[in-house]
C-alpha cells in the first residue's frame, strides 16, 4: 500500500491546497495520513520563539482543521507535540509495510528548509520505504523555485517588476483568473484515512487549557472564509476603490481592533485562507467596473507579498544585515536595551507609537502604517537601533508573522534596500491630521483606547502630551512623567543626527 503523510505546516486550509489534492490525484496512493507537529514545549505564554497571540492562533488553526478535515473528507489529523524527527521515527515502525511518500508545502523559509534537511538525512535515507515531496505554489501564486531558477530571473525591485513577471507567467494582466485545487466528488472520496499511534501524539484538550482568552482573530480556514466574505466578497465598492496608502492607521471607527484593511493577513500567511482565492475574488469583482490597480489596489497587495517570496529565496542571507545584497551595511547604534524595552511594551512616551505597540502586544496585529511608524521609530527616524531586532519583536508576537514578508518589510522600512523608500523621508512620531500614517485625530480614540492613561486628554495635545500645559495634565489626571512616561527621546534632535548618521554611512560604503 502507498500511504501520502500529509504534514500540514504553512497551509492549514482543505480548499484550494495544492498538497492535499496532489495526495488525492496520485493513482498509486491509497491512504492518507495528515498530521501536524507543534514544535516546542507551550505555555500560556507561548514558547521561545513564538509569542501568545501567535500560538493562540496557530491552536485555532490546527483546532479548525482538525474540524474540517473529519466532516469533509473523513480524515483524522493527528497532532503531535515534539521533534519532528522523533515523530515521524516513532510511526514509522506502523508504517512499515508501506511505501510513504512524506508531503509538504513548498516553503523559503530556513525553518522549514532546514527541517526538510534534517529528514531527508535522517528519515528518508534511513528508510528505504519512505521518500519525500515538496509541493509548490501552496504559499503562493507563483512556483517560487522555478521562477528564481529561470535564466530570465532578475530580483525584482518594483511593482512595475512583479506586474512583468505575472504578466510573463499568466497573460494579460487585467484578466489573470486563477484556476485552484478543490477535493469536489468523487475525488474526496477516493482515499481513506489512516490512524496511528505515538508516544509523541497529543490532544488539542491537552493544550487548549493553555489558551484562556481568544484573540481579536481568532484562527482556521472557517474564520477565514467568513472575513474573505465579509470583507472582501460582498463589499465591491471597498475593493474597487482600494487605496492602501490612504487607510486609515487608527483602525475603524467605533472599533479599536478592527483594521481598515481586509485583515486577511493572520490567514493568509498561516495559510488557512489560499491567496489564489482572495486573488481571484478581487479578479471578479474588478472585472465589472473600474478599480484601482498595483501598487495600492488589492492585486498591488498580493504582489508585494510574491515579491518578498521571491528576494527571500534568491537573496542569501535575507534575514540578515551582513552579507545580503539586499541590505547596505548602515553603521547602526549598539544595541540599547532599555530604548528596545520601551519601544516593545509601548512606553515611549510618543502615545502614537505606543498605541501601536500595546495593540500589537494585545492582539498580534497592528496595520500597516503602523507598522511603518513604529519600524521607522526604531531604526533610521529615533532610536537608530538594528532593524533586526525589531525583525526579531514582530517574528514572534504578530499572528501573521512570516519570515519573507516581515524581513522583506523591516528591510524596506529601514531604508536599507533597493526598494526601500527614500531614508531621508521620516515619519513623525507624533502625526497630525495630514500626516501620511492617516490617523484620525479629531476623536483620537484610538489613543484613548490603547493609551488608557491619556484617556481624557485634550485631542490637541494627546499625540505629544508632554507639550500640555501643567493645568492640563492635572484636569486630564494624567502627569507626564508620572502616570505616562516622557517622550524617552527628544524627536527632532534624533532624528537631524540619525539622518546625518545614515548619509555618512552610505557614503562609507562607497
Ligand atoms: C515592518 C513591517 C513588518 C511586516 N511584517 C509582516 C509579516 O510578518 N507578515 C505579513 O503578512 N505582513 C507583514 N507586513 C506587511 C503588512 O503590514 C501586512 O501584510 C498588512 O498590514 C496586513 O493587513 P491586511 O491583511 O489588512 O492587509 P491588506 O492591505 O488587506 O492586504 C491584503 C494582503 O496582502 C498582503 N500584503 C499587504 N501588504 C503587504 C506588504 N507590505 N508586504 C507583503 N504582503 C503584503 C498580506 O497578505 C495581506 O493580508 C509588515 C509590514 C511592515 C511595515
């Protein structure tokens, strides 16, 4: 019997998944065995390397799969907790009289490639039964390795690049349709199930204690079909009219958590949600009336992201700030750790920085602008710190954490890289009604929200509260200094010496 192991990593999805139906189409393959392997020792405070919220998710993810793959396809997904070796050692021995072929999702990141590695060495090669298949194009639209490994590839730098590349690839811009993979009758019937045992298996009862409160998103490719819907489906308007750099940073009115944006990206980069779907429903909504189109339109979006796959995988060292050619070696200060401590738990004493800091910290989500601020902050407008530790803070606490896209963007906001934007633009940290971080200033509730001890500050001085007379801090109930820290820089000044610091340091690498 030929029995397909079906590890679930990076696309916890049943639709559209390229290794699922690759398992379902290949004659010679009998039986199906999907699992999935939670990495390291959890707590409620997540582990190591991922932070709660992140965790929190993942657990949704594996809860919802587990869900779907039973009632569509009467599969049992076995979940384990462990080394990923010792797991599939420990069922290999029940595996024994098949040919096991072991299939995962194509993947750049060095996690999973070194993961891969260490099977192929230790798993595939000690056993004669068993061999092993990457699938593409599960994480994205394009096939990531033959692309990079055409002659005609070039790293690309802009929107105008990847419009080329999909253009190359698919046809005619304006109407690239993508077909997708779905498990309809009679093909999901086709195989059966398989069940083993394993001193490494565990339930989700054992680890859902672990997670007491939900999160803002909560995880599995049910939730999102349900935001693809309402977000993206039923709102053609928001869709043809997508704008990202005009979004508004402070999320929706009335509503602190909620982005502006679609909030697809916790799914999307888990892979519950297939991004040829979301693709295909811009595709038929712009069909029928003018949209806007790349860079700020939703195709704009999914471009960047294929963007980032395809640098992370021609690029060596793209985590790096040594040795990547897409980085220029800035001279960046010493690490300083109590300026980091600060920027991470959202006490810097600039309340629009901090509101994106504690809303990151609560949720695992902040948008993009947000993003912008708070990266820029750090690195080349105030603190002049390593992007890489910032890199380092978002990996682990954002439910759409991954290792392309979040280097790809720090590398970006920096202003180190060959697409990033110009480092002399800076953004300030305390923006007003114009500012191009789109904040709504007027009500700032946003602030209010994130910032509680500013709570009833005046809308006027709450984005730099340190400049409020002392007759207003004492009728607001909040002193800074206090009962909210001093801006722990002084902006302006960081920022002349910081924009001197960097035109020096490019000048040194000539
Ligand atoms: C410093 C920094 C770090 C970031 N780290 C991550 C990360 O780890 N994971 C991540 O998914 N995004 C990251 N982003 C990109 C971006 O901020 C988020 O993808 C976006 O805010 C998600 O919100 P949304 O789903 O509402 O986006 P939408 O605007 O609705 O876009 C739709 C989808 O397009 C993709 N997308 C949008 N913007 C980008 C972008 N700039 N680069 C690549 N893909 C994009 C996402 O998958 C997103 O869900 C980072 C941005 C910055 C500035």
């Amino acid at each position: 019997m030929r029995v397909a192991v079906v590890w679930f990593r990076n696309s916890m999805r049943i639709h559209d998944n390229p290794v699922l139906s690759w398992a379902y189409e290949s004659e010679n393959v009998e039986a199906i065995l999907p699992i999935y392997i939670f990495a390291e020792e959890t707590n409620q405070g997540g582990n190591q390397t991922i932070g709660k919220h992140r965790l929190r998710f993942q657990f949704d993810c594996v809860e919802d799969l587990h869900k779907n793959l039973k009632s569509e396809l009467d599969l049992d997904l076995h979940i384990f907790s462990g080394d990923c070796v010792a797991v599939l050692e420990s069922i290999s021995e029940q595996l024994q009289p098949c040919e096991v072929i072991l299939l995962t999702e194509y993947s750049t990141s060095p996690l999973d490639t070194e993961q891969n590695e260490i099977i192929e060495n230790n798993i595939i090669t000690t056993h004669q039964n068993w061999s092993a298949k990457s699938i593409p194009c599960s994480q994205t639209i394009l096939d990531v390795e033959a692309i990079v490994g055409s002659p005609k590839y070039k790293p690309p730098k802009s929107m105008k690049d990847m419009v080329r590349i999909f253009t190359r690839e698919f046809g005619d811009f304006e109407n690239i349709v993508f077909q997708t993979n779905e498990l309809n009758p009679p093909l999901s019937s086709r195989k059966k199930g398989l069940t083993v045992n394993s001193q490494y298996q565990t339930s989700l009862d054992k680890i859902r204690p672990f997670f007491t409160s939900p999160g803002y998103f909560r995880g599995g490719e049910s939730e999102a079909i349900v935001r693809l819907e309402n977000k993206v489906i039923s709102q053609h308007d928001y869709v043809n009219s997508f704008n990202k750099p005009k979004s508004i940073s402070t999320n929706v009115k009335g509503n602190p958590f909620e982005p502006t944006t679609t909030g697809l990206s916790p799914y999307i980069s888990t892979g519950c949600l297939s991004i040829r779907r979301l693709w295909n429903s811009c595709s038929e909504i712009q069909q029928s009336s003018e949209h806007t189109v790349p860079p700020v339109s939703l195709h704009g979006q999914i471009l960047f992201r294929e963007m980032f796959y395809l640098l992370s995988r021609s690029t060596a060292n793209w985590d790096q700030d040594i040795g990547n050619s897409q980085c220029k070696e800035i001279e960046w200060g010493e690490l300083n750790r109590v300026q980091l401590d600060a920027w991470e738990s959202g006490q810097t004493g600039f309340p629009f920085i901090d509101a994106m800091m504690r809303q990151l910290n609560a949720t695992g989500w902040m948008h993009h602008l947000g993003r912008h601020a708070v990266s820029c902050f750090l690195t080349r407008g105030q603190l002049w710190q390593n992007w890489t530790h910032g890199r380092d803070v978002f990996e682990r606490k954002l439910v759409d954490s991954d290792w392309a896209v979040n280097n790809g963007n720090w590398l970006w906001l920096a202003g180190v890289a060959p697409f990033s934007m110009p480092y002399y633009r800076i953004y300030n940290p305390c923006p007003d009604a114009k500012s191009s971080l789109n904040v709504e200033t007027k009500d700032a509730e946003f602030i209010r929200h994130w910032v509680p001890e500013l709570a009833e500050f005046p809308s006027k001085y709450i984005f730099e509260p340190n400049l409020a007379p002392l007759h207003i801090q004492e009728s607001a109930g909040c002193l800074i200094g206090k009962d909210y820290p001093s801006p722990i820089i002084d902006r302006k000044e960081s920022r002349k010496k910081n924009l001197q610091s960097f035109k020096l340091s490019l000048e040194n690498l000539r």
